[in-house]
C-alpha cells in the first residue's frame, strides 16, 4: 500500500506553494489550473502587472477588503491565455481549478465561462453563491467538509 498522496493533495500542495508568492498580506491565494495531470499555468493574488504591491504601498480598502490585487484565479486564466496555452476542458479530461481558498463570485463566473468543469479549494472564502451556480451549471465543487461552508450551503 503506497503512502503516496492524492492528486488532489498534490495539486493543492502545490497551489499552497505557489500562494507563497501573493503580494498581499491580507491574505494568500495560490491557484492553478490542470488537465490529465498536467499543469497548464498558476497564478497567485497580486498587484497589477507593472505597479507596486501593496504590501508595500498600503492596501486599497473597500468594504473590508483589499481590491487592489488581481486574484489568484483570474491570474492562472490571464496566464494561460497570455501564453496561449487552452484551458477548457476536453469530453475526455476535464479542467480543473486547484485553489487554495475557494472563489469569490467575480473569479467564479471567469472560471466557469473558461470551461473548467471542477474546483478544488482548500478552505472557504466568503461567497456561498458559488455552490447554487456551481450546481447549475454542472461544475464540481471540491473542499473541506461541510462544516466549513457557510450555514444554509451544507
């Protein structure tokens, strides 16, 4: 019996460390983007190609929270598409997201509309929208255990 981890695990592992490169302190985000267990590009939360983090420079606040990063999904999806590399999924090998918090409604929707048909995340993240639509759309939502989503979504 091996002690190997899962693919999942493996992946997530990785996002984690990928993470490790946010720009801002507020909080890390790390995620990537597989197919057939290849990995088709990362991306992690930070400043805006070309202007200065904000843990460097302060963080811009609205309603709580800091707006000034572009976030870790939609970093992975401007990647890839920067480097031309396709994203969506095939019949046979779906994409899919590794993120190690699971998306807010804007970085959901570009998620779904790139065709990836599953999400793995390793803690939830303030938006339960995510888990209706997910449904509906047909799009497998992977993470923690119920008691980790917000109360109503278990």
């Amino acid at each position: 019996m091996s002690n190997r981890n899962s693919w999942d695990q493996y992946f997530m592992d990785i996002a984690r460390q990928v993470a490790s490169r946010a720009t801002c302190d507020r909080k890390h985000v790390g995620a990537l983007l597989v197919r057939d267990r290849t990995i088709l590009s990362t991306g992690y939360n930070g400043a805006i190609r070309g202007l200065p983090h904000c843990d460097d420079v302060g963080h811009m606040m609205e309603n709580g929270h800091c707006v000034a990063t572009v976030h870790a999904e939609a970093n992975a999806i401007l990647q890839a598409a920067k480097n031309g590399v396709r994203i969506d999924s095939e019949r046979e090998k779906p994409t899919t997201l590794y993120t190690t918090a699971s998306p807010c409604w804007p970085c959901f929707k570009l998620i779904a509309n790139t065709g990836v048909r599953r999400i793995v995340y390793g803690e939830f993240y303030r938006d339960p929208r995510i888990f209706e639509y997910a449904g509906r759309l047909e799009i497998e939502l992977v993470g923690p255990g119920p008691e980790e989503r917000p109360a109503g979504e278990r």
